[in-house]
C-alpha cells in the first residue's frame, strides 16, 4: 500500500496551500498562488519599489539605503539613522507612511486569512480521512 507524502512536502497542485513545503510559505509564495491576495502582494511591492526610487532620487542615498529606509520606516522601527532632509521629501515620508502601513496591515491581514484557510483545510481532510 502507498503511504501519502507527510502534508508539508506533498506536490502542491496550482492554488493549493495546504500541501506546500515550509520554504513556500516563509517566503510568502502561498500568498501568490492565493488570487485574493495577489493584488494586496503587488501593491506592497509597487509601494516598497516607489518608495526606494523616490528616496533614491530625493534624497541620494544608494538603492541599498533607500530599501533599508523603506522597510524599517514601514515596519514603524525607526531607528533614525537616516531620515529625509529635504521639505520635498519629507512631505513625501508622511504620505508614504500613512499608506505603506495600511498596505502592510492588509500583507498581514492576507496572510492570516491563507494560513488559517490552509489550517482549517488541513483540518477538514484529516477529520474526514480519520
């Protein structure tokens, strides 16, 4: 008799999240296959990849620098070793917060919906099979 793969190794079929390996998940793929949550995955990225152009052109910082600002500004840490200087900027910063965090909050909002979504399918088909 064949015995099925353990559920986080199993061949995920396209869409399916509940036989995805770990990798899959920590790197959010799972919120790429889900269709509800591709738009809100794309806009993160539009607002990350924005934000690193205008503080690029804004400000001068390297690429590298301008990410790190983006990402740890978004995640509300800020540790204040860099911060814009110019008035354009600034204003900038302030529109960028307010809707880089409502755009991280739906991120996470999406990435609970998944991962409960897989749980609860997990849960189905174990209680189901026996």
């Amino acid at each position: 008799m064949d015995t099925p793969p353990p559920p986080d190794t199993a061949p995920a079929q396209a869409g399916d999240t509940t036989t995805q390996p770990p990798a899959h998940r920590l790197f959010f793929m799972d919120l790429l296959a889900d269709n509800a949550s591709r738009a809100v995955v794309v806009w993160f990225v539009v607002i990350l990849v924005t934000g690193v152009l205008v503080y690029h052109g804004l400000e001068g910082w390297s690429l590298l620098d301008s990410l790190y600002f983006c990402v740890i500004t978004l995640a509300t840490i800020g540790y204040g070793d860099l911060t814009p200087t110019t008035d354009i900027a600034k204003a900038f910063t302030i529109l960028y917060v307010f809707n880089g965090i409502g755009i991280l909050v739906a991120v996470f909002d999406r990435v609970r919906d998944v991962r409960l979504q897989r749980i609860e399918a997990r849960r189905r088909r174990n209680h189901h099979n026996g």
